[in-house]
C-alpha cells in the first residue's frame, strides 16, 4: 500500500461527532503529496500486530500493516522524562510540520504503546482526538477517572485539557489529530498522574 491510499482509508475511520475530525478528513482528502518526504521503514512488530490482526479490530488495520511506515517512538519533547517514557511507544506522524506529508493545518498519525505501560499527563494548546484502531487502552481526561477503550473508541481532548494514557495486559493502536495551534512549543508533560 502507498500513502494516499492509506490517507483515503484513514478519512473515513475520522467519522466521529467532533468538529476536530472533520478537519481531520479534510486534511487527509486535500494532503499535497509533492511535499512527502523520503524516509527509512521501520516495520510494525509484536504485539502491534497480534492486536491489528484481532477480529474487533478497524478495518483500517489491514491498510495500515501493509504499509511501509518509519515507525518509531514519539519526539514531541526533550525532556528527558518525556523521553525515557516514550520508549515503549510507536508513532508515526504522517500529516503536520514533522510529517511523511507536510501540513500546517493539522498533527495527524498513527500511535500505539506496549501492555503494561503508561504515558503521563500532557497538555498542549491543540485540541486533539485518539481514534482506538485496535487492543485496549485505558484513557484520562482531566480530574475525571480513567476510561477503557476498545477498537472505534474516542478520546478527545481539549486545548490545554491534561490527558493520560495507559495499558493493561495487550497493546493498542490508534490514530490521532491535533487542531488549532499545532506548534510543541507549549507542550508539557508532567509525568505519571497520582492516581
């Protein structure tokens, strides 16, 4: 699979009631493809696929796996802690300033961690949406309690709202997009919540 086929799949799995999605399908749908960049392949591996390969998984992960994709643990910080955190993650940005396709519009891609990890609390000036494509992760948003979601669950986050993640006993995929400011320049992590 090439990237505009994957751009065309990924639209239609951004079919949720927020605003942000639409934005998101309409990125993908007019995403100038004379601004992709060349970049090495970094294959998917265990247990990514075992979850994409599950029978409640999206469809799009079919898409997905047969494409060759520069996976790779997130860079949105410095910060060492941010960093040290970051390393049983995958992502691949594939629409935004950083990404195989450039956009100012939007942050969109892919994301997915290892079971039994966690990603702290963050907040950034973008609103952002996770679209769950496959396995489960447990979501926080702001004071409330952390949400378990399975493949076509949502996690959406307002500009500046702290938002965690983390995972039980199987690994999860999904895809994500920032709107608004999508500059990391004002992006924080604060590490693991207290609770």
């Amino acid at each position: 699979m090439d990237l505009p086929t994957l751009f065309e799949v990924l639209a239609a799995s951004f079919d949720g009631p927020e605003d942000i999605e639409k934005q998101a399908q309409d990125a993908l749908r007019t995403a100038d493809f004379a601004t992709q960049t060349t970049y090495d392949i970094h294959p998917l591996t265990e247990p990514f696929t075992t979850v994409m390969s599950h029978p409640d998984a999206h469809p799009v992960c079919s898409v997905i796996g047969q494409t060759p994709l520069p996976w790779a643990p997130p860079e949105t910080s410095s910060d060492p802690l941010y960093i040290a955190h970051s390393l049983p993650k995958v992502n691949v940005e594939l629409l935004g300033p950083d990404g195989l396709v450039k956009s100012e519009k939007v942050r969109l891609g892919l994301y997915g961690m290892l079971p039994n990890f966690e990603y702290g609390i963050r907040s950034h000036p973008a609103e952002e949406v996770f679209v769950m494509f496959a396995g489960q992760a447990f979501w926080k948003r702001g004071a409330a309690a952390y949400e378990i979601l399975g493949p076509g669950g949502r996690s959406y986050h307002p500009s500046m709202m702290p938002h965690a993640n983390k995972t039980g006993e199987v690994a999860f995929l999904s895809a994500y997009v920032w709107h608004g400011d999508v500059s990391t320049e004002q992006y924080v992590y604060d590490g693991y919540p207290d609770a």
